[in-house]
C-alpha cells in the first residue's frame, strides 16, 4: 500500500486551478466533473488548512529578549 505524497501549497492550488478551468469549460460528463468537484473540495480544504497553519505560526513573534508574544494578524 503506498501513501499519496502530501502536496505543498503551490502545488495544491496548482491542481485546484487546473480542475476549475477543466470544470468550466463545461465539456466533462457528469460523472466526472462530480469526480473532480470533490478533488477541487480536497485541495480547497488542504490550501486552508495549510494557510491557517501558517497564519498560526505567524502570530507568534520572538523578541530579542527570547520572550514570545502572541499577535493576531488582520485582514484587511
């Protein structure tokens, strides 16, 4: 049995830009434009989950004096 290798975020969104466009092309037959609906939901949630990773570890700044302090980033 082997395990799918866990792609980066780049290529991730990569994959979700391909099968955005190849789903609004329109030309793919149900069954498979379902197929890769769900693939698209997948990496969707891989690139959020990741993005919120990233965002958590952001949060944190190491001062010169070794101390952490906690920062909430905003959106703008």
């Amino acid at each position: 049995m082997s395990k799918k290798k866990e792609l980066s975020f780049e290529e991730a969104m990569e994959k979700l830009e391909e099968v955005v466009e190849k789903l609004e092309q329109g030309d793919v037959p149900l069954e498979e434009a379902i197929s890769m609906f769900q693939e698209g939901m997948t990496l969707s949630k891989q690139c959020h989950d990741k993005l919120k990773s990233v965002e958590s570890s952001m949060d944190r700044i190491l001062h010169a004096d070794g101390k952490v302090e906690l920062t909430t980033f905003q959106e703008e």
